[in-house]
C-alpha cells in the first residue's frame, strides 16, 4: 500500500524530528575521532547530554544528579522530622483533654441533679480520674500504657484512643507491607493473626530459598496475594519492595534525636504487644538486611526544615528519600546507558519531573538504537564500530568540512573535457558529430514521440538521438602521513587532523572508488594504518616525528599501484627521527644534521619515483618551515601553513583541484 501522509498547520506544540541514531551518531562522532573507543564515548555522552535534532537538550548524568542532589537538599531544609513524635503527642493531648472535659462535664450534671449521694460518687470518680490523668508519664510509650488501661469517661474521647492506635499499628506495620489497601485498614484481630501467618510465611520461604529448595512463591501469593497488591511477579522482587520500606523506616529512626527514637522504639514495643508478630517481624528484618545490605540500613538524613511531618508522611519522605539514594547511585555507577534501563522511569518522573525521566529514557536507549540501525556491535564484550559506523564517520567528517567552505571553492569538481569512460553523470545531450554513440535509449524515443505524436511505429531521426555524458577517467593513488605525536594533541591538532583523514578517505571511496588511498601514521616509528582502524587510532605516547620511515613506508605502498602519486603529510613539528642503518629508531630534539639528510634523501627517491609530497603545516614554527623550504626544493611538492580551523579546506580543496586537473590533462607539478 502506498504511504499515506496528513498536514497540518504549525502550531508551535508539535516536534519537528524523533530523536534518532543518525543523529545521536552525529553528536557521537568528534568524540569517536579523537578517543577512537565506541565505549568511552558512549560514557562521556551518558555523563555531558547532548541536544536533539530540534534543539533541545537531553540532560547528561552530571546535571541529572546535580538535580536529584537539589531535589534531596529542599527535602530536608523545608520538613521537620520532629512531627512524628508531635503528632503522636498532640493526639494524646487533645484525647487527655476531651477527656478532662467530659470528667467536668459528668460532675456539673451530678451536682445539678440535687442527688447528694449522686454527686458525691461523681466527685470521688473525677478526683480519681483526674490524679492518673495528672500522673501520666511524658513519654509517648507510657502514656499509651496508662490510656489503654484507663476507664475512660467519654465515650468519643475512648474512640479516638482506639482509632489513633489502629492507625498506628497500621503505620507500623506499613514499614513491611505498603499500599495494602483494605488490608491494612479496620484490623481486626483476625486481621492481625493473618498478618502473622504472612510474615511467618515469608520467613520460611526465605528459609527454604536459602537451602536451595523450591520457596513455594506461588502458593504464598495465592493464600495472601490481596497484601500486595503491586503484585510481585517473583520472591525476590517482593522481598526487595519489603526491604525498600523496611530500611526507609531505619532511616526515620536513625534521622531522629536519641530522645525520639527512644520513645518511638518504645512506642512500637508498646503498640506491637503480640510477642510472636513483633518476633516475625524481627527476624524478617534480619533476612532482608543479609539478603538487600545495599538498601541503606544505616542510612540518615539532617532535616532542618520547619513543617513537622507526621509518621505517615515521615515514611513517604524517607521511601522517597531512600530511592533518590538508589537513583544517584545507579547513576553513578552506570558504565553503560543500558544500565540505566534499570531505573523506574514512572518513579523518577514522580521524583524529578518530566524533563528528567525523559533524559534518563533517552540516555538509557543510547546503546540499543545504535545497534539496531547496525552503527555499531558488540564483539568479544566491548562495542565496536560496524562497517556502516566506519562510513558514516567518514561521511560526517566530509559533511562538516564541505559545509566550511563555500560552494563555489569546489563546485561538483566537473570536467569539461568528456571522455570515453565509464564514469556515469547521468546528465545527456543532443548527438553530434565525432561524440561517442552511447544512446540514451529512453530520452531518444521520448525526443521522436514529442516529434512525431504518440504513434507506432516510433520514426527516429538524427535530431530525436540524446546521447549520455560521461567524465574523463583519471586515477591517483594517494598516501596520507598523519602525525600522532605527543605534539598534536598537546596542540589541539589531532582532532582536525584525524577528521581530514577520514573526510579524505570517504570523499575518495565515495567520489572516486578507483583511486587507492593508504595511510601511515608516524610518530617515533611510522606504521601502516587500515581505514577500519583509523577511527580508532589515537596519539602514541612517544616522542619523536619520524619523517623518514613514513616517507619510506608510503613510497613502497604507491610502488604498487598506478596513476599520478602523491603523499599528503600532515604534521606539526620538524622530523626529530629517523631509521638507523640497523633498523633502530633515533630520536633527538633539537633534530640532528643526520635526521634531516635522511629525510631528504628519502624524498628525493620518492621524486625519482614520481611521488609528490605536499605537506600541511599545523602552528608552523620557524625549524619545521626551514625543513619544508627544503623538501619542495627537493621534491618539487607544495607545502601549505594552515592551522587547525582551515587545515580541512585547504586538504581538501587541494585534492579536488589536482583531480579537476589531471582530468584536464593539466596534472604537471608546481611548488608553493
């Protein structure tokens, strides 16, 4: 079926491109060029963000964590974790003091009554009630154990004693089993028992896990399935969500002032009374911190905030705390953006915010949109650059120097001379006289039809015959000497100067496949380099440019192929080595008298052979012009002092001229 396409007028809401891998392949290939390790460049992309094709920036992990870091900060400067125990307190407080007030209440009517003996008894049971509401002890605990023995006069005030230490309960109890819904709420004590045959449950299928038998998850989430309603798909993921908020709730704990802790232990011992519950609780925490001691058990926070927060918002904020730690540390130790596919991307939109999940997504499908569109592959562990990677660099090493220059330096490097070759350009033109008879068939009967009128039999003559233009065929055989001395990066040359090579090498490939190009790299030692290497080939860490074993290597390569031949050397310092006699490389700096005859003599047998050497000179100093002066006088070449920011202009604009002159029969030598 043919594709079908709508339009619509910009609105300025819509998205001008998906995010795509040739794109995030763009962004990735300086980076590639100057490091050469698909891996590395991977990371700093993971670590710095980039922009999308319609500019917008994916945050990098560094600005990520710096958020999460900021998130986390406003946490603790705006809450008070004191709240717990003020709430719990002040609870308390207003059921003592609706109670007093129904004790005073109870008396006055007696009084009133006119029954003496009525009010007597009235008076005797306020005076009592009031001496123990008097003598309760401060701390939280101990006033919940005088209030749940205590008979209370109002009957409002003894049910809201009762619901505070349901809810209480169900808060505590909230720290194993969170969101349980109808669970958790009304626990009768039915309810309770049922929640300690859970966590005795729990704790012998941990058991039997340990002992390497089957847990038997299934059956436990079939017989108490309805306490977890995120619905664990495995015992491990349940028993990992339990100790989430197990640890958030040590958290709380350790976060508080010795004093609260204290009474918020004591309170818990004293809401938790059932021995068997409190000791399978115990021991449930016990396994999950063996089993989960990366969760932060004895982590803590420094709240310096004014809003008191309750339990039930403590809780929230340490779970919420507790996985912004997780998120950093996932972050941080990320090696590969697939790691990051680990994170809840819901959860961290809830945490951070739209703009950071969507960071955090994109950076996470790094890897796995450059595989799929077959840029690069993994290979013995490590990703490596694909066949269809290497061009690509190269065509976007090619694209970004063309786009410095103005179209008018290059044109389409058109011949006027047409030959008798091969080389298509798919443009035609009207027959003459002496041209070579190559019909175009499908424009020589479209030219008679147009005569003539749609008709058969289709009538040609002279003028309907058009016939294809084809270039003249020339052919070069290049060798380029890239310099990967310690000098270039140290300058800031290597990058430009790698990505002319691979620029280079894709215009050839592409432009003008039967020319051969080589490549020798050379430092201390010089050294033949293939165009699958090259994205990866990084400086050496040695001293000492070579000129002479690179002169030596090249000349041998172009002794075997045809054509016109010539070295283009790209470089940033004078030759400060050379191949001794024995076959040992010589360094000195400053250069001997010895390295730069040496050196000459190797070019002048590639003038013999008929190789020009034309040399690009990066941050020329006055020993590296004086060395060129020489060698065009020897060689004949052309030398060109550049710099890092027109060294691909000038390459480049140089091989295209030498090709549009060879084309025209013009390839003679001139010096600069």
């Amino acid at each position: 079926m043919a594709s079908r396409f709508t339009y619509s007028a910009w609105d300025g809401t819509q998205k001008g491109f998906d995010f795509d891998a040739d794109s995030l392949f763009d962004e990735l290939t300086d980076d590639l060029l100057y490091h050469g390790d698909v891996n590395a460049a991977l990371r700093r992309m993971m670590q710095q963000g980039m922009r999308d094709r319609n500019g917008e920036q994916i945050q990098g992990l560094r600005e990520l964590m710096q958020q999460l870091r900021e998130q986390r900060q406003q946490r603790l400067e705006n809450n008070d974790l004191g709240g717990v125990y003020s709430e719990i307190a002040d609870a308390l407080d207003d059921i003592i003091d609706e109670e007093r007030h129904a004790i005073e209440n109870a008396t006055q009517q007696a009084e009133q009554s006119g029954d003496e003996r009525r009010s007597q008894h009235a008076r005797d049971a306020a005076a009592e009630r009031n001496f123990r509401l008097d003598m309760m002890p401060s701390d939280l605990a101990g006033k919940v154990r005088e209030l749940s023995a205590y008979d209370f006069e109002s009957a409002e005030a003894r049910q809201r004693f009762e619901e505070l230490m349901d809810q209480l309960k169900q808060q505590l109890m909230q720290q194993a089993v969170d969101q349980m819904g109808s669970a958790m709420q009304n626990m009768s004590p039915e309810d309770m028992a049922r929640m300690k045959d859970m966590m005795a449950s729990l704790n012998e299928m941990i058991e039997r896990q340990q002992r390497g038998e089957d847990p038997g998850f299934e059956q436990f989430m079939e017989q108490f399935g309805d306490f977890f309603p995120e619905n664990p798909e495995t015992l491990e993921e349940l028993l990992e969500q339990m100790a989430q908020r197990m640890a958030a709730m040590q958290a709380m704990m350790n976060s508080m002032t010795p004093e609260q802790r204290a009474q918020l232990q004591q309170l818990s011992d004293q809401l938790l009374d059932d021995m068997d519950l409190r000791w399978q609780m115990d021991q449930l925490g016990r396994n999950l911190q063996q089993m989960f001691p990366q969760q932060g058990w004895g982590q803590s926070y420094d709240f310096q905030g004014q809003d008191p927060m309750g339990m039930g918002q403590a809780m929230q904020m340490m779970q919420e705390l507790g996985e912004l730690d997780q998120l950093e540390n996932l972050m941080k130790n990320a090696t590969t953006p697939g790691a990051l596919a680990e994170a809840d991307m819901d959860r961290v939109r809830e945490l951070m915010g739209d703009d950071a999940a969507r960071s955090l997504e994109r950076l996470a499908e790094l890897t796995k949109m450059l595989e799929e569109s077959g840029l690069i592959h993994q290979k013995e562990g490590k990703l490596e650059l694909t066949p269809r990677g290497l061009r690509k660099i190269g065509n976007n090493s090619l694209r970004d120097l063309f786009n410095r220059l103005a179209k008018d330096k290059t044109g389409q490097h058109a011949t006027t001379k047409l030959g008798f070759g091969h080389e298509r350009t798919f443009e035609t033109k009207q027959y003459e006289y002496g041209d070579p008879f190559q019909l175009d068939l499908e424009r020589t009967i479209r030219n008679a039809v147009r005569r003539n009128g749609a008709q058969t039999p289709v009538r040609l003559s002279p003028d309907d015959f058009e016939i294809e233009r084809t270039e003249h065929l020339t052919r070069s055989s290049t060798v380029l000497m890239l310099d990967l001395s310690m000098s270039m990066p140290m300058r800031d040359n290597f990058l430009p100067a790698k990505k002319v090579a691979m620029a280079l090498h894709a215009l050839i490939t592409s432009q003008f496949p039967r020319d051969f190009m080589g490549i020798v790299g050379f430092s201390e030692t010089a050294y033949a380099l293939t165009a699958a290497e090259l994205p990866e080939v990084s400086w050496d860490f040695a001293y000492g440019t070579n000129m002479h074993h690179g002169f030596t290597l090249a000349r041998q390569m172009l002794s075997r192929q045809s054509g016109t031949k010539q070295i283009i050397m790209i470089t940033d310092g004078e030759p400060t080595a050379h191949i001794t006699p024995r076959g040992e490389p010589f360094f000195n700096y400053p250069p001997t008298q010895e390295t730069i005859e040496i050196t000459l003599r190797e070019a002048a047998r590639c003038s013999r052979d008929g190789i020009r050497i034309n040399t690009f000179m990066l941050d020329a100093d006055y020993g590296l012009k004086h060395f060129v002066e020489q060698l065009t006088a020897v060689n004949r070449g052309r030398a060109f002092f550049t710099n890092p920011e027109t060294l691909g202009d000038y390459v480049l604009v140089d091989f295209i001229e030498h090709k549009r002159q060879l084309a025209r029969g013009r390839g003679g030598r001139r010096s600069a």
